[in-house]
C-alpha cells in the first residue's frame, strides 16, 4: 500500500503523539550525525519532548562548544548590522547636508546672476555688490596678465625673426658673386650692311631742326650758301 501524506497538525491522541515523537526524533538525530559527516560540518541539535525531557547533539566536542560559537557569531552579526545602520544614517545625513548646500550655491549663483533679488535685504545687496566688484577686480588683473604675457610672446617672436632675416641676409651676400656691368652691345641689333660702320671716336653731332614740307630744307640751305 502506498503511504499517503501526512497533515501536518498536531495529532490529537496523546500515545500516537508520543510514538510519532519517538520515530521522528530518531531520524532527526541520525539526520544529523549523516550531515556532520558527510559534510564534514559542525552540528548542534537540541530537541525538548513535550514532557520536558533534553535530547541533543553535536559534532563538536561538547553541545556548548557550539552554543558559544553560536553566540559569538550572532553578536558579530548583530554589531555588524549596528555599524551598517550607522554607517547607512551617516551617509544619509550626509547626502542631507550636501543637498541643502547644493541649494544654497544656486540660489547664490542666482544672486550673482541678477536674479531673484525681490528678497533681499539692503545689507544683502551692499555685501554682494562688494563681492562683484572683488570679482571683477580679480578678473580684470588676470586679464591684463595675460595680455601683458602675450605682448611679450609676440615682441620675443619678432625679435626672433629680425634676427633669422638678419642672418639669411648675411648668408645670401656671401654666397651671391660680385655683380658685373652688362655688355650693352650684345643687346643692339646688327647694323645695316649699306650703311658705314659707326666711328668710334667722340663726334660731335650738329642736330638742326626744320619745320615745313620734305626737300626744301636742302633748297633753303644752297640759296644761303
């Protein structure tokens, strides 16, 4: 026959309680001493009877070496969980307090800014009116600063490139040979055969000028003559 399952509920007649408290406790302890040593771990079963009656076991040496490593390590854990909750309430007060100054730096900026200034008071005004003009005074001398540097930068540059020019100047005059005058001979054209060849010799050229018709000049010339 196959055996159903059984209810879990208090059974009733006090002599199957008992006999089931037998059998069950048996297995129990057995149940125990197979873990312990299949699994090479420690062990500690207490069991009442319902007439008050102490069955135990351990795999230790002794039940309370067990129940001592028991307490020790509930009280590690309950000290642990204290720590955590602290370190948890810490960590949010903190998380609280950045929040509020977070706050409190934008509405600042906001000041700064210009704006929500219905609210303010006039020692509010004067004090942050003092605080632009700190501002601006430090940021006006970083200003100059580096103007100054770069005015620097830029003279130091200049001087640099006079100095390069100066040099390459030095070094083309004397790599460059002396310049010679240009025969201008070679550029004429050849002279015409018909024509005699040009004298060398200084020659004064008389030049005369004539206004009026081709030929008469040469007739002007032999009636004077």
């Amino acid at each position: 026959m196959v055996r159903g399952k059984t209810e879990m509920k208090r059974i009733e007649n006090a002599t199957s309680r008992q006999v089931t408290f037998s059998k069950r406790r048996n297995g129990l302890l057995k149940k125990a001493s197979e873990l312990s040593v299949l699994c090479d771990a420690e062990v500690g079963l207490i069991v009442f009877s319902p007439r008050g009656k102490l069955y135990e076991f351990s795999s230790a040496a002794s039940l309370q070496k067990t129940i001592d490593r028991y307490k020790s390590y509930t009280r590690e854990n309950l000290s642990n969980k204290a720590i955590q909750q602290q370190n948890i309430q810490q960590v949010k007060a903190d998380a609280l307090s950045l929040a509020n100054r977070l706050e409190a730096l934008e509405k600042s900026k906001r000041k700064f800014l210009g704006e929500n200034l219905e609210d303010c008071s006039v020692e509010e005004l004067h004090s942050l009116e003092v605080k632009l003009e700190k501002s601006l005074h430090v940021i006006r001398g970083k200003k100059t600063q580096l103007l100054e540097q770069q005015i620097a930068n830029l003279k130091e540059k200049e001087r640099t490139l006079l100095k390069k020019n100066k040099e390459l100047r030095e070094k083309q005059c004397d790599v460059q040979p002396p310049l010679v005058a240009p025969d201008v001979t070679r550029c004429l054209p050849p002279w015409p055969r018909n024509l005699p060849a040009p004298c060398n010799d200084d020659v004064d050229v008389e030049t005369e000028l004539y206004i009026g018709l081709p030929g008469r000049e040469r007739s002007a010339n032999r009636d004077s003559g």
